[in-house]
C-alpha cells in the first residue's frame, strides 16, 4: 500500500467555514447523480463534530468502479492517497495497463485547524464515472474527532427506513450524447488531456471544430448583390461629373468681352 501525502498550506484560519444549519446531521454529497463516463467531482459537506469534539479528520472510501481521483487541496489539511493494487490489471483509457487504483483519500487538519463543532467543512474529489448505469458510488467516509468517531458507511439507496449513518451516495446514470458521458448537475464530460471541447470534437484555432469551417468572406467583386450596382453608380457619377465640367466652361466663355 502506497501513500501519497499534499501538505496544503495554512490560510486565515479554517478555510470554508460557516455556521452549519439544523439539516447538517450526516456528510452529505452536492449531487445526487452523475452521468456515466462523465468527468466529475462530489463534494462532501459535515456540519458538526463527534458529540460536540471538533473534527480532526475525514477518510474517504473511494467505490471500488473509480480506479483514480483528484482531491482538491483543502488549506489548513493535509491531504494522504493510498492505493491497493488491481488483480486483474485493468487498460487505460490510452491502451496502458493500470495496476492499482486509489482506494482511499484522507484529509487531516494540520494542527490549530482542526473543525469546530456546529461549522461546516467540505471537501471535494474528483474523478471518472463508470460507464456502468444503474450502478450506486458510495463514498463511504469515516469522520475522526478529538474525542471518537463517525462512521457514514451504511449503504443506503432510499429504499425503506434510512440508517443512522448513511453513505454518500451517487446513482450512476445514463449517459447523452456521443458516448464520453452526458453531463449531469454541470458535470463536465470533458477528460483534462483529452484535448477535445467537450463534445468529441477536436478545438481548432479560432474556435472551429473539425467539419464545422466558418465560411470565408467574399471578394467584393463578387458580390451579386452589391457589386455591379456600386460600379454602375460610380460610372454615372464621373459622366455627370464631366458634363458638369463642360457646361461650367461653355458659360465662362460667354461672360468674357471682347477688349
């Protein structure tokens, strides 16, 4: 088992504090679905301590369908990754073979940071859906105290009396459009390296996408519309222009007196 550790830096205090609100009884997901083989992130939300002991840590479970994740740093916490190796290898997405996967995140207050009892602390994962619809992610989280613990791992899909500590859960949906995952709740389908826009289109220079060309302006003399018409007033300007001359000439002449 290997272990990863993000050292976060210190902000003013406790970084995303607020005063937790009467419904904060369990740590509980921003969504409660996500499209299959979408790109995605949950953030989970605790809002009180272990009978009143301020929160020292939060160890998550990561499903057994998500073989890797991204946590994002949490200031004040470090940030620890163990992983357990996959038997069978499973292929990436870019044809190598992965070998283990990222079971557990675990973030721990550095010292002076820990959560005060009745504030809400949230911490957010991201991570790639499985392409498996139907199927329920459970995030089973561990929550550590000064004093004892909370243990929110009691799968729970809503069926029947809810248990008294139920865990994160996400319902896999399925997904629209081409097959990279649709997007739910503002998921983006879209991989960081994949180099696509989103849709499994290609970004082109100047914000095109491939088959999509923007079409290429016309030469003015081109024009059907516009062309002959202009060229035809400016003909018949100079020829007014000339007559004008003349006649101006002719009346000049006639003014002057022999000497």
């Amino acid at each position: 088992m290997k272990t990863v550790r993000i050292a976060a830096a210190a902000g003013a205090g406790v970084a995303a504090l607020a005063l937790a609100g009467p419904a904060s009884a369990h740590v509980s997901p921003d969504k409660t679905e996500v499209a299959a083989g979408a790109y995605t992130a949950v953030t989970l939300s605790a809002g009180h301590g272990c009978d009143g002991s301020p929160t020292t840590a939060f160890e998550v479970q990561i499903p057994a369908s998500i073989n890797d994740v991204t946590p994002a740093v949490l200031p004040g916490w470090d940030i620890a990754i163990e992983t357990e190796p996959l038997d069978p290898p499973v292929e990436g997405p870019h044809g190598e073979q992965i070998t283990e996967r990222e079971s557990v995140v675990t973030y721990t207050a550095q010292p002076g940071n820990e959560l005060p009892d009745g504030f809400r602390q949230s911490i957010t994962i991201g991570f790639k859906a499985p392409d498996t619809p139907g199927e329920h992610l459970f995030f089973k989280t561990i929550q550590h105290c000064v004093e004892g613990e909370n243990a929110w791992i009691e799968e729970y899909t809503g069926d029947g009396e809810e248990p008294e500590n139920p865990a994160p859960v996400l319902l896999v949906t399925a997904a629209s459009g081409d097959g990279h995952g649709g997007a739910a709740d503002g998921d983006s389908t879209t991989s960081p390296d994949d180099g696509t826009d989103g849709d499994g289109a290609t970004a082109e220079p100047g914000g095109g996408t491939d088959g999509d060309e923007a079409a290429a302006p016309s030469p003015a003399g081109d024009d059907d519309d516009g062309g002959g018409a202009a060229t035809g007033i400016a003909v018949a300007g100079l020829v007014a222009g000339l007559l004008g001359l003349g006649a101006g000439g002719a009346a000049l002449a006639k003014s002057r007196k022999p000497v």
